[in-house]
C-alpha cells in the first residue's frame, strides 16, 4: 500500500494544461465530494463550502478572473472552496448540536465544548482574523482533495493565481457570506502537456525532515 501511495504521489503535478474532451465519472467525482466532506477542521467546525462548477458557459467566464489561465475553462470539474466572511456564536451552537445529535448527547453536556470554542475563535486572539483562519482551514481540505484525486488517477491544479471579488459575484458568494478561498480545476492531463513528465523539484529528505528521538 505504501508503493501504491507514494507512486501516486509521484505522478500528481499541478496540471497546466486539462483535456477538456476528459470528464471524471460520477461514482469518482461522488467519491472525492465525500473526501472533502471528510475532512478534518479544527474543533470540526467545517468553515467552508464545496463549489463545484461544470457548466461550461459559466467556467468559460470565469477565465478573465483567473488571470486568464484555462485550467478553470478546460478541466472537467471547478471546485472553489469559499470560506465564511464572519463566523459567530451561531456556527458552534449549530455544530454542538449536531455533534449532541450524531452521538446521542445531550446538548447540555457540551456547554464545555461550546465554550472552549467561543474563547478562541469567536471572542478570542483568532477572532480578530475570522476569515484568515478560516482560509487556513481551507487549505486542509485542498490537502486532502488533491491526496485524494492523485490515488483515483485524477489530476487537478490548486491555483491562488484569481480575483476572489470577481469569483464572488459571478458565484453569488457575497449575498451567502462566504468568499472565494482557493482553487483546484480537477480532470485529465492533456498529452500536450510538457510539465507532466517534467523531474519534480524536491529538497533532500535530511533538509525537509528532522527528529526528535
């Protein structure tokens, strides 16, 4: 398992150019929808929302707020992950429930829980930069997408390179409170692509690792 991992890994790169005749299949796109959804966040409070963009019109639009790059255009599937502007006393109330629901709890038995979370992110150090914590827990899920694309043989690109304000008002974002975080067009390598098989550039194992026997 461990050879089939790292090949994987090895294979993946930052797509330039998508086959825009390739489409991932439904049961493969359902099972990379249910990898995001499970992916970790602090205190699980999941501040994001999965965008995924297949109209062809729309990902043409898109273009000129990607600074003109066609992966957004070409690939199969467009995820944009946006994060909450705000995030409030009422984002922890909904998830203590569903967390007392899911484990058949009480509510009452997680007012620690509820507090805890209050006095860090909504009234304390983080809640001065809601939205910069919450980029940072995006890219957690961009982690586990891109992990997860590469063992299904799915190539995708995360791209920073994009105006947030422009994907905000051409995906409704703004008027939900939420804003266009990163993202990462997922599909098919095109043959035409010379980065594919382009020596990956990784520092040595004893400059990146180090231990703490």
């Amino acid at each position: 398992m461990d050879d089939i991992l790292l090949e994987k890994l090895r294979w993946r790169y930052a797509t330039k150019v998508f086959d825009p005749e390739k489409k991932i299949p439904e049961n493969e796109w359902a099972a990379l929808e249910e990898a995001l959804i499970l992916t970790p966040s602090s205190y699980g409070m999941q501040p994001w929302k999965f965008l995924v963009v297949t109209n062809q019109e729309l990902k043409e639009s898109l273009i000129p707020a990607a600074y003109k790059q066609r992966q957004v255009a070409d690939c199969s599937h467009l995820l944009v992950i946006a994060i909450p502007k705000e995030i409030g006393k009422d984002d922890v109330e909904k998830l203590a429930m569903a967390t007392a629901e899911a484990r058949g709890q009480e509510p009452a038995t997680l007012d620690f829980f509820r507090k805890m979370v209050i006095g860090d992110i909504i009234e304390g150090p983080r809640s001065k930069d809601p939205i910069g914590w919450a980029k940072l827990q995006s890219y957690i899920a961009l982690g586990n997408f891109m992990t997860s694309a590469a063992l299904l043989g799915i190539d995708c690109c995360p791209m920073e390179g994009f105006v947030p304000q422009m994907f905000d008002e051409a995906l409704g974002l703004a008027e939900k409170g939420y804003t266009a975080s990163v993202l990462c067009p997922a599909g098919y390598r095109s043959d035409s692509d010379k980065y594919a098989t382009a020596p990956k550039v990784r520092y040595e194992r004893e400059d990146l690792i180090e231990y703490f026997d």
